[in-house]
C-alpha cells in the first residue's frame, strides 16, 4: 500500500494549497490499482520528523474520488507554523478495517520551509537540539 506522489512542499503560513494524493495498493491479483474508499472514511496524520511530535491527528481528509482514491489534506494554520520535515500518513476506515497510506511513514514526506530556513535546515537544526 502506498501513496503515488511526491515529498510535497510548502511555506510556513500557507493554507491555500492542499495535499493531494492517490491511494493505491495491490489488488487480489497483484496488480497495483487505486483503493476504491467508496464510503469509507480517511483521515491525515502529519508528525515532525525530527521531534516526533503529532502536529496533525487524524484530521478529516477530503475524497474527491472514490473510486480512483484521490482524496486531499487541507492546511490549517496550525499545521504549517514550524518549519521542518515532516512525515505523513493517509489512514482509509472500512467499517473496522483500516489501512494506512503509506505504510513506510517515511515515504509520505512533507517540506514545510520558512522565510529564512529550509525544511532541511530547521530539520537539523532541531536534531541538533535535541
């Protein structure tokens, strides 16, 4: 199971933009095909990669495709004031059957860069911290 996209970037602040993604997973006969999430709920988690700090916790995700499971994340205020490299995850909810998207948090990247810092620069920087 996995999500088709690439690390997303963004500025401190911005909400205007979302995070859109396509679910997809093996189907039964080995196939990689888009999870259907036809009633199904999905929620978004973000964590700070470098504190692991929830910043996000299973937020509601938007399902703009059910069948060919697109669904999108929109950014509070909140959820974009530190600058860092953060880690997500898409989560389907199938009556009590779940499944996470991707299943490697480390694949679900997030870049949220400030005016003087990089993502990369505030994530070593709270390594460093630490």
């Amino acid at each position: 199971m996995s999500v088709k996209n690439k690390p997303f970037e963004i500025r401190t602040s911005d909400t205007l933009v979302v995070l859109a993604v396509e679910l997809y997973r093996l189907n039964a006969s080995g196939v990689e095909a888009a999870a259907d999430l036809t009633g199904d709920t999905v929620t978004f988690t973000m964590v700070n990669a470098a504190t692991g700090t929830v910043v996000v916790n299973a937020a509601s995700a938007t399902v703009t495709d059910e069948t060919n499971g697109l669904c999108h994340y929109d950014f509070q205020s909140a959820d974009v004031t530190t600058a860092g490299v953060y880690w997500y995850t898409f989560r389907q909810v199938e009556s009590t059957e779940k499944a996470s998207f991707p299943v490697n948090p480390k694949q679900g990247v997030v870049w949220i860069h400030s005016d003087t810092q990089t993502a990369q620069e505030a994530y070593r920087a709270a390594i460093e911290a630490a």
